[in-house]
C-alpha cells in the first residue's frame, strides 16, 4: 500500500508580504495527501505565486503534479510541445519559427496574465525548469491584487467599469511581432474577447488588476493607441517592488502562478549561449467576471 505524503514534512516559506512562498519536504512524484494538496493550492492562491523546489520529474510525472491544481488545458501555442505530451509546452531561447530562423526572444515581452483572447484563461500557469542558465532568466510576477489596493480611489473607480477586446495579438504589436503569431492573427476570424480590466476572484472575492498588453486591442471606447498608452501607465503603476518577485530558477524548481491575481514577464538578461529550458502546463479557469 502507497504511503501518502505526510504535511508535517512539508515546509512553507513565505518570501515577501505581498508575494511568494517556497515549498521545501515535498517529493510531489510521490502520492500526496488531501489535506497536503490543499495546503499547496491555498498557498499558491494566498501568496499569487508558489516555487516548489527539489523536483525531478519525467514529463508524465511533471503533468500528474500539475493536475493536483486542477483540469488541465491545452496551450493555445501548438508549435513547441513535449513529444507525446499534448498538454505540456516547451519554452525554449532555442526554438525555430516556420522559416528555420530563430525565433524572436525579448523583443515583445510584457507584463501579463495569460491567453487573456480565451473565453476561460488559465487559473494557474506552471513552469518547471528543465535547464537553466548560470544567472539571469528570471520570471517576475507582480501580485495585482494588493497593486490594486494601494491605487488612487478615482483611479480604482475609473478602471472598474473598463472592458478590453483581447486577440492573439494586438494591431499595435505588429511591427514586431513573432511572424507565425502574427499570421495566425492575420487569418483568424475570431472576434475579440471581451473581458474586464479588474476581475474578481471566484475563489476569494478579491479584485485585481488583469490584462495581457500585448493581446489587448483596445480597451472598449479608447482608440487602440490610447489603450496602449493606458495600459503602460497602468502597468507602471502596479509593478512596484513591493508588489513583485523575480524568481531567478534552479533546476527542478514547479513555479506556479495564480493567474487570477497577477502578472507576469519572462526575463532574458542572461547569457543565450546557455540553454533556458522550461515546461509550461495550465490550468483551466473560469470565465473572468
């Protein structure tokens, strides 16, 4: 008979008081208790983000860990995907567009939640490090929860009605876009999704700042410039130090992140002579209300 983990070997420590925990005494390829399963899942709601470090896992035993968060879903990004597992996407500094080239790494990043054109976007994203560079490389999240507390009032109650029309990427990031995710954009005719800018959320009642710049057309009765304006400004406001956490991986590091009150932003000052190697898997969520 298996022998479910045990939470009193668990250790949970937080890393700052708006954002992070590190998760050390837990092989999660081993079965996991209830009441241990729970734990993690509060801890990464409560804390916006949650490393778990020390795994070693096979892709199969890297998607069994995921699923103890909840359903998972497929990644709109088909391109770059494990061999033989449909639901865990490969992020990679080495990766090829269509034409053989190297695909653009940096030049489009911004602060964001994900697949924000989905009607149900993820709840949790994962990321498991596979390889990683001496330094740098680090994935920051911003916990848009409390950066929403500490707005302004006028400005809390100017962006709570606000309404953004979300594609796979917006008009206005064109000009530098990754050519395949333009094209894709170019030949879809999916209208945009229309979601709020602040959403609630379903577990906590908490409301938080949500957006993904980059997919966002325009925010409903702002021009697509305007928006764009906008949200820099906004993005400006809430990603301040206290609020975020760069988390610099170690091999075998599970970093997950609840969508639902943050964002995020990969970094790429290391060197690319060296291999970043992630797994990506999410979670599905509801419809952000």
């Amino acid at each position: 008979m298996l022998v479910a983990t045990r939470p009193e070997t668990m250790k949970i420590t937080k890393i700052k008081e708006h954002i992070g925990a590190i998760v050390t005494g837990i092989d999660l390829r081993e079965p996991v208790a209830a009441e241990t399963r729970q734990r993690l899942y509060d801890a990464a709601v409560d804390n916006v983000v949650l490393i778990i470090r020390g795994q070693n896992f096979t892709p199969a035993q890297y998607q069994a860990a995921a699923e103890l968060f909840g359903e998972l879903m497929e990644d709109q990004n088909r391109r770059y995907l494990v061999d033989g597992f449909p639901l865990i996407s490969v992020l990679s500094n080495r990766h090829k567009d269509s034409q053989g080239n190297p695909a653009k790494i940096g030049t489009n990043s911004t602060w964001h939640t994900d697949h924000t054109n989905q009607e149900c976007p993820p709840k949790f994203t994962m990321l498991y490090a596979v390889e990683v560079p001496d330094k740098g490389g680090a994935t920051r999240v911003c916990n848009s929860r409390a950066a929403y507390e500490a707005l302004p009032e006028d400005l809390k109650q100017r962006i709570t009605p606000m309404k953004t029309a979300n594609t796979l990427i917006s008009s206005a990031r064109f000009k530098i876009a990754n050519p395949d995710i333009l094209n894709d954009q170019l030949e879809s005719k999916t209208p945009p999704m229309i979601h709020p800018l602040l959403r609630t959320h379903p577990e906590r009642g908490t409301k938080a700042v949500w957006f993904h710049k980059s997919k966002t057309e325009m925010i409903l009765g702002m021009t697509p410039e305007d928006t764009q304006e906008f949200l820099q400004d906004l993005t400006d406001r809430i990603t301040q130090p206290e609020f975020c956490y760069a988390h610099e991986y170690q091999k075998g590091d599970m970093l997950i992140i609840d969508d639902r009150s943050s964002l995020h932003k990969a970094g790429f000052d290391y060197d690319h002579s060296q291999h970043r190697l992630l797994y990506r898997i999410l979670v599905r969520g509801d419809r952000p209300f």
